[in-house]
C-alpha cells in the first residue's frame, strides 16, 4: 500500500502539471463554398477550424481540377490569392481580386494550431 501511495502521487501530480499541454489539433468546422457545393464565381474561400490558428504556418492552395470542355484535366493551381487569419484567429482567408472562373475546384489546406502540430485535409467545390 505504501508504495502505491507515492505513485499515485506522482501521477497526480503529473497531470496537474502537464494535462494542459496536450490541446485538440484543429478540426475545419465549416467552409465558404461548402464541400461539394455549387457556387457562382467567388473570390475568397473561408475555412473555420476549431483552434486558433498560427499565422504563417497555416494555408491552402486552390487547384482547378476541370473546366468546360476538360473535365479532368490536370489539376491547375490558382494564383493571385492572398491568405489571411481572419479577425476570431480560427477562420484561414483566400481573398482574391477576380472571381474564380466556371469549374471544378480541390481546396488543399493546411492548419497549425498552439499545440505546433500540422494537420492536412482538402474538399472539392464546383463554380457554375
């Protein structure tokens, strides 16, 4: 009994002073387009994770995937996008000065939280 004591001290204790460190990673909670929606021609994509996000180490590339008449043509990355944490710091902004042309769309996305662990994920969207 004597020597369970002191153990389950030492893990009390443990938790106490680490618990906090382990933080959920970031989940994406929603996006603007949707996955799989069909949208008239944006200019910004918005993605709402679950964390605050770090600046600079989160971010996402816009790929074409299909345009009238090419379907399934190579995926083609999007330029002139300009990514930002939005004002709650859990919203990753792509704000782009045209709109996106009619086609198929790979959002391919990246967030970093407080917790300095990098988690992926990617969704498709169509422009009608």
């Amino acid at each position: 009994m004597k020597l369970s004591q002191p153990l389950w001290a030492a893990a009390l204790v443990a938790t106490f002073t680490f618990g906090g460190v382990a933080e959920a990673h970031p989940r994406l909670l929603a996006s603007t387009p949707a996955a799989n929606g069909v949208v008239a021609s944006p200019n910004r994509v918005q993605l709402r994770f679950s964390e605050r996000l770090i600046g600079g180490m989160s971010g996402a590339d816009i790929l074409m995937t299909g345009m009238p008449g090419r379907p399934h043509h190579q995926p083609v990355k999007m330029g002139g996008f300009a990514a930002a944490i939005g004002a709650d710091g859990k919203t990753l902004v792509l704000a782009r000065q045209r709109s996106l042309p009619v086609g198929t769309y790979r959002i391919v996305w990246h967030a970093v939280a407080t917790d300095t662990h990098r988690v992926a994920g990617a969704y498709s969207f169509a422009v009608k």
